[in-house]
C-alpha cells in the first residue's frame, strides 16, 4: 500500500467524525489526532508533533486543546453515526453498546477532577491502598466480527466524581453530583438517539439495579429512547415465575402480578425448563456451553416487563454465568455470546492506556483534560475503522505474520500502528501539504 493512499483513507476517517469543529479546527484535529497514532513516546502533545516532523506547531495546538471551539457532544453523534454505516453493525439485530467505568492515575492533587480512591487491586503490601486518579465512565459500540472476538469502539466518556471532593470551577456554573448509574443512562440514551434503531445496552452487574435498568426499559417521558439491556444477575436477585392468566378455582379478587418465587440465580438449575447445548465464540475461540433459559419477572424491572433469565456452563470456566437481558427475542446461546463479548471494553482501556499514553495525559485543567481524552477515543476508533477497511481490501496481507508467534491469526490495534510508522515520512509530508500555510506556527 502507497502512503498517499493510506493517508486518503485516514484522513477521509478523522474528517467524517470531526463535526462540530470550524475549518481551522477541523485541520488542527486531524493533526493532533495522527499526532497520536504515529507517536511511540510519551503521548504529550509536543511529541506527537515531533512525530510528524512538526515541533513548530506546539503553540497552536496548545490553544487549541485549551481555548479552541470544540462541540463534544457532535463529535459523539458524528461518531456513532460513522459506526452505524459498517456493514456488520448490527448483532443479531441490535446495535449493542456497553459501559464501564477506569481509573486513569494521577499523582498529584492540583490536576483538576481527580479524586481518591480505594485501590481493590492493590493486592501487594507495597502498594497503597488508596490512589489519586480520574475515573471515567466510557461507553461504546460493539461490533461482532465472525469466528474472532468483537471488536469494542470507545465513542464517549465523563468524568465520575465524589460527592465530598467535587470541583467547582471559579467562573461558569457549578457541576452537579452525579452516580455512575446517572452517568451511564445518560451515555446510553445519547447513543440510542444517535444511531435511530434498536439498542441494546450491556453493562456488568454492579449496574444491574434499579436506577439503571428501570430509566432505559421503562423510561418516564414518551421522546426518551427504550433500551435493551443485558447484565449479570447479583446474587440477590428475586425472581418470579410469570403470573398465571387466569384465577384458580375458588379465588376470587384480580389477577396475580408475580408468579411463584424461583430459586435464586446461585441456585439456576433448578429452574423450570431444559438444558440446551451449544456453541459459541467466547474469549478467545468456540466454546461448548450448556446453558438453560426461562421467562420471567425480575424484582428490579418490575411485574409488567418480562425478562429472559439465562444459567450457562461455559467450557474451561468452573463457575456458571447467570445474565438476564429485556430482550425477549435473543436465545439463552446469544445473551452468553454478548455479554462475553463485553470483555473486549478492557482489552480497548488497555490499548488507550498503553498504546495511546491515556495514563500518561500531562493536561492539568478541565478543557485539555476532557478534550484530550475524548481526541483518543477517536483515534483509537479511527484506528480500528482502517483496520477493517484495510482487511476488506487487502485480506491479511498488510499485517506482520511473526514467525516467533505462529499462532497469531488477527490483526491488532499495534499492527495498524505500526503500519502507519512504515510510511510516516510519507503521511507527514501528506499532512504538510494538507495543512499548507494554515498548519505553520504564527499564521
């Protein structure tokens, strides 16, 4: 592949979701975030320019990330509009969207929005039990991709808070406390309304309350979107039976709402029905499961919603996944298959974090902070969306084969990358002519 035709390709990707941004700032966006994929060294905004053989544009940039016009939220549509155009968007006719919540470190306490935190994975003696770091909640696509893992497209994030350290900025309003369960609904309309068709909403349990579950099935006003969701079940989840559709003999009075109370989910073969056996890819390659469904009524949604509880025996994992899920129509085989497939959301917090220096952001205030965030979101996406261009055009044929690592038959977000590094002097010679005057430092 010739680098003019990489860099049409690349730059045609960044100008689809760039909305929002004046002409000026279309061009400085699409600097910043090729910026970003070419760099391999601390990912601050000088040294992605030292990437691109353009170190003079540090100042620009700079007010750019700091006092440009940035419209975040359009740059969220444009994105979950771009996704809605891939041919394999749809699974098993839903748009599948997911959320989870990452802790990014920071050490000191004068950059703005971060909070402490209890360090659950602090498992060494030697680490501290408590760490100063910004916690993102992050939502995105879920693409399914056929016989491989699903491919995770981060699209939006917001900054969660404690009540007792929550900043207040000196100018502007204040900023409301909110939950992560708030945070994650919210996320979760914006994308329904975006992409205009049914949705479907996966998120792990510690989201599988109330406050999540009932604002997206059962919304309160009439313009808001219904969504889908699929979770795991807590432990003490109360289930029901659905009510029987007539009286028994004798009994007078209405109807029942709630059928009898089914076992709990530790207890999930034991509920009514038979167990099936399939197969499906799950982390990693095709998996034998035995799993077992039934309809019914969950506390949490209510007696007028009926949800699909699903017990399932993966292979090579001891213990059973217990999921429920509004969406009636999926078969207990394919609520495993999607909930598994949400996995790849930490696989994606890994490449941000390692690949595209999110643990290494140098943005002290609140601006450069979220916009810088929200520039790698895009290029990691960006990134995947020229790695499925490049394998419907080209095959496998554009990507390293290690001979050290045989077993290797997928592409990553690495080999994009290091693509990109091959014909780095011909994309930032591209990009220079692009730019023209209006990329020079002083113009």
């Amino acid at each position: 592949m010739h680098a003019n035709q990489l860099w049409s390709t690349w730059q045609a990707l960044i100008l689809h979701v760039a909305a929002g941004f004046t002409h000026p700032g279309q061009r400085r966006f699409v600097e910043w975030v090729t910026g970003l994929a070419l760099n391999v060294e601390e990912h601050t905004i000088t040294q992605s320019l030292i990437a691109l053989g353009r170190p003079q544009d540090w100042k620009a940039l700079e007010s750019f990330a700091e006092y440009g016009s940035w419209h975040l939220r359009g740059l969220q549509w444009s994105l979950v509009r771009r996704i809605a155009q891939l041919p394999n968007r749809l699974w098993y006719g839903y748009n599948v969207y997911t959320g989870d919540d990452t802790k990014v470190h920071r050490n000191s306490k004068d950059v703005w929005g971060t909070c402490t935190f209890h360090n659950y994975s602090a498992r060494c003696p030697n680490r501290a039990s408590t760490v100063r770091a910004h916690n993102w909640l992050v939502t995105g696509a879920l693409l399914p991709m056929p016989d491989q893992p699903a491919v995770f497209l981060p699209v939006a994030g917001q900054l969660y808070f404690r009540q007792s350290q929550l900043p207040q900025p000196q100018k502007g309003p204040p900023i409301a406390f909110r939950t992560k369960c708030q945070l994650l609904v919210e996320q979760l309309r914006q994308h329904a309304k975006d992409c205009q068709a049914k949705t479907l909403g996966v998120f792990d349990g510690a989201f599988a309350v109330g406050s999540v579950v009932r604002p997206l099935v059962k919304p309160d006003e009439a313009d808001l979107p219904r969504i889908a969701i699929l979770t795991r079940l807590r432990l003490d989840a109360r289930l029901y039976a659905l009510p029987p559709g007539e009286p028994r003999k004798g009994k007078g009075g209405p109807l029942p709402k709630w059928g009898k109370k089914l076992a709990p989910p530790r207890q999930g073969g034991r509920w009514p029905g038979q167990w099936q056996s399939g197969k499906a890819f799950i982390y990693g390659r095709v998996r034998e499961v035995r799993y077992k469904e039934v309809l019914c009524l969950w506390r949490v949604l209510g007696h007028d919603v009926p949800v699909k509880a699903v017990v399932a025996e993966v292979q090579g994992y001891k213990k059973r996944f217990t999921l429920v899920s509004s969406a009636t129509d999926l078969t207990g085989l394919q609520i495993v298959e999607i909930f598994c497939a949400r996995f790849r959301q930490e696989d994606a917090f890994r490449d941000l974090k390692q690949r595209l220096g999110w643990e290494e952001c140098r943005a002290w205030t609140r601006k450069p902070i979220e916009r810088t965030t929200q520039t790698l979101f895009v290029t990691l996406t960006a990134l995947r969306l020229l790695q499925l261009e490049l394998q419907e055009e080209h095959g496998d044929d554009w990507w390293l084969h290690p001979p050290w690592n045989p077993n290797k038959s997928r592409p990553s977000v690495l080999d994009v990358q290091r693509l990109l590094w091959q014909h780095r002097e011909g994309i930032a010679a591209s990009l220079a002519s692009w730019l023209g005057n209006e990329g020079k430092a002083g113009e």
